[in-house]
C-alpha cells in the first residue's frame, strides 16, 4: 500500500482527537511516571488461525538448547525476526479441556484462548450438535485496554479476514462476560473509521491553526519559561518531556520514511467473503494497522484469520482443500499436511509484512516493532484430535520484558500463566487471569 506525502492529521488535531501524550507541561508526577515507562508506547496485536497445526511443519527443528534451533517451514519467512521469537511447547489449554463444560472442543478452544474462562450455555452448535454461548470473561487484550486505551482515539482494533461467523467460533476479543468484539472484514471499513473526523476542516480547527501555528513553538515558550524557577532534578524532567513533544513533531512532519503519520491510499471495496480478495484484504489490514500505531490512534488490535469453522480454500497458494476438512485428515495425510503448512507459512508471510512495516517506523534510537508485543494462537493443538495439550503458541517483540530469540519447551503449563506474563510484560500488573483453578502466576522461564 503506497503512501502520500499529505499529512494525516493536523498537529492539533490529532492531539485533540488521538490523545496518545499530552503536549502540555506536565504535573512533575505524572511525568516521572512516563519516564519510567520510556519514551514511547508498548503496544500489544493478539493473532487467531485455526484448527491447530501440524506439528511436525510448525515446532522448530535441530533443536541443540533454548538459543541453538532452527525455524520449521511454517515459519521460514520470519527468519530475518528468528531473534525476536519466542516459541513454545508443552503449553496447555487447561480451561478448555474438560469436555464435561459448555460446547465443543473447537467451540471451547476459540471461547477460552484470550479469555482463559469457560464458556456461557447457550444455542450455538458446533459441528457435533454441543451447544455453548460466549466466553464468560474478559479477553487479555481488552484488558490491557483498559488500562492503556484511554491515551489514544480508539482503545483497541480489532480486524478479521473471512471471520464472519457470528457465533462462539466467530470471536476471539471479549470486553467481558457475553460481550465478544466483531472484528473488521474489509479495509474500506477501517480506512473509514480510522480516518474519521480527521479528514474534515472546521472553523473552530481554521482558528486554533492560525493563533498557534507550532505546539513544539507552544511547549518551548513554556519550557522556558519554567526552566529558569525550577530545581535541576525538575529541569530534567522537562527537558525529557521537550524531548517527547519533539519526537512527536518529527513523526507529524516526516516524510513518505514509514516513521510519518499519513494517509495512506483509501482501499478498493473488496469482498470479504471472496477467496480470491482474501490476500489483499489480509494485506491490506496489516498495512491499516502498522498506519494506526505510526499515529498512535491505538495501542491494542487482534487479528484474525478465519473461525474456527474455517470453511476456506486457499487457491492462490494452489491449496483447494477445505480448511476443516483438512485438518481432520490428520498428519498421515501427506497431501493435507502439506496444504495446511503452505498456509500456516503464508499466515507467518503476514506477521513478518507487519513486522516490516513497524520497523519502518521510528521510535527514538529504534523503532515501533521494538515496543510491540505479537501473540500467534490457535483454538485446538491438532485438528484431527481436537486436543489442547502441547498449543502452537508463538510470541514475537516483547523485548523490553521477555528475553526472545528462544524455544522453551515446558511440561503441561498452563496458557492462563502465559495470559498472565502478556498483561505483566504491557505493565499491567496481575498475578491471575481467568479462572484461578488453572492460574498459578506468571508462566517462568519467559522474563
């Protein structure tokens, strides 16, 4: 997706509307606490494929330590980002385990993947005839919303690619018990809403322009004005808030870099159910999404491929197989083993365009992709067997937290532990998440 030098937002409006920091003279406490956290913003993406995966394509190879691997064929194309990795095995999905709960086990895996709580009863069928309702809890990235998504317009995102289906198996991001979030289908749609209100010229925005042409020129008239009265520890503290009005302006001036808040081209209507339109819609999101964080519209988004009835063909990677069907075939299926790694590689094509993108953007001596945090998971751990034992759970950023470039391999863990460690790593403190029965704290080994 190309981009145009024209600017995004005006300066004032995007403080006005975006939030994200404040641009005046800050309380001294307020401002202590920003420079603990640094400079710039953690952001959290939560990704969904189902079905499971086949495990010989997806867990690393030649595997000598946690730091001596190789990555599998379903992650070749994030070799240029293996050191900003963290893959594991051995991890449960305990709360979805017990067959004697609400729903199916594709029904239970979706419900309980972000949410860590067992499913609501309810009217929605699954493929066997269970019935469930919707995940009875709040999903981790919604969580972390609560905390971080008063600072910017939008307090999450959340997007979809064929996830259509508007049922238990269609939802990955709950704002609480029975309330799941409908991700995005089509990239008009969040062009749209991600461009409203900052396209239109007021008299009211006309007027503001023209008495206060700069807010750097603004907050350095007060700067020193204040710098001359306060104590040196303080002056410090002022000039590290200087520092990050200045961070903003230059990424509100620059150019076509990447590290520039612009529009990007509005989107061709596609259609969300098509096959064929499913790689530019996918592409096309990703690119919506890195524009969102380069302009700190939000700092929390999901990302999800399909549901977990996954009824998809992948004909532009000459797959025609049904997704459901192939993963029931089982890995003796040398065929559907094959169409189902092809896919999962071109899911990871996705993870490393986003990557690329984000570290286009510049933050300070790095760039966004270094205060991003990206969790990859799946509702069942192979299709065929419908089990939650051993899940492909692959984690990426991080880096100000988590200790990457690493497969942990653990023995029965529980993913409510890793929930755990996501919230602590986006500064969120928690000991539990979820139900307490399968929480024991943060998952070790990671930090």
């Amino acid at each position: 997706m190309t981009r145009r030098r024209t600017s995004f937002l005006s300066r004032r409006a995007f403080v006005r509307s975006a939030g994200g920091l404040a641009l005046g003279l800050p309380l001294m406490d307020s401002l202590r606490a920003r420079a603990q956290e640094g400079t710039f913003p953690k952001r959290l993406v939560l990704m969904y494929t189902p079905n499971g995966v086949i495990h010989s394509g997806w867990f690393p190879l030649n595997v000598a330590s946690e730091t001596s691997f190789g990555l599998n064929q379903a992650h070749a194309p994030l070799e240029p980002y293996k050191n900003r990795l963290l893959l594991l095995g051995g991890v449960d999905l305990k709360v979805a385990a017990d067959p004697n709960n609400p729903g199916g086990p594709h029904q239970r895996g979706i419900g309980t993947l972000f949410t860590a709580r067992d499913l609501q009863s309810g009217t929605f069928a699954d493929g066997c005839g269970r019935l469930a309702g919707w995940a009875n809890g709040i999903s981790v990235d919604q969580e972390v919303a609560q905390h971080v998504g008063q600072d910017t317009l939008f307090a999450s995102l959340e997007l979809g690619v064929r996830a259509l289906d508007n049922d238990v198996q269609g939802r990955i991001s709950y704002a609480g018990p029975g309330v799941p979030l409908p991700p995005m289908n089509q990239p008009a749609d969040v062009f749209t809403r991600l461009l409203t209100g900052f396209t239109e010229r007021t008299p009211e925005l006309d007027a503001i322009a023209a008495e206060k042409k700069s807010v750097l020129d603004a907050v350095q008239g007060q700067f020193e004005t204040l710098s001359g009265r306060v104590g040196a520890d303080d002056r410090v503290k002022l000039e590290q808030h200087l520092e990050i009005v200045r961070e903003i302006e230059r990424r509100m001036t620059a150019g076509a870099s990447g590290a520039s808040c612009t529009t990007p081209e509005q989107p061709p209507a596609l259609d969300p159910n098509s096959e064929t339109d499913m790689p530019a819609i996918a592409e096309l999101e990703i690119d919506l999404l890195a524009m969102a964080f380069a302009c700190d519209l939000t700092r929390v988004a999901s990302f999800q491929i399909s549901t977990s009835l996954n009824r998809i063909r992948y004909p532009w990677l000459d797959s025609p197989g049904e997704g459901h069907t192939l993963s029931h075939s089982g890995p003796s299926n040398a065929q559907a083993s094959a169409e189902l790694v092809k896919r999962a590689a071109w899911h990871s094509s996705l993870v490393a365009r986003l990557f690329d993108r984000l570290s286009e953007i510049p933050e300070g001596d790095g760039t966004a992709l270094d205060n991003t945090l990206f969790v990859w998971g799946n509702e069942v751990s192979e299709g065929n067997v419908h089990s939650h034992v051993n899940m492909p759970f692959l984690l990426a950023g991080g880096g100000w937290y988590f200790r990457t470039g690493r497969y942990i391999q653990y023995q029965g863990a529980s993913h409510s532990d890793l929930l755990v460690s996501i919230l602590n790593a986006m500064g969120v403190p928690a000991s539990t998440f979820g139900l307490p029965e399968y929480c024991t704290g943060e998952l070790t080994g990671l930090v």
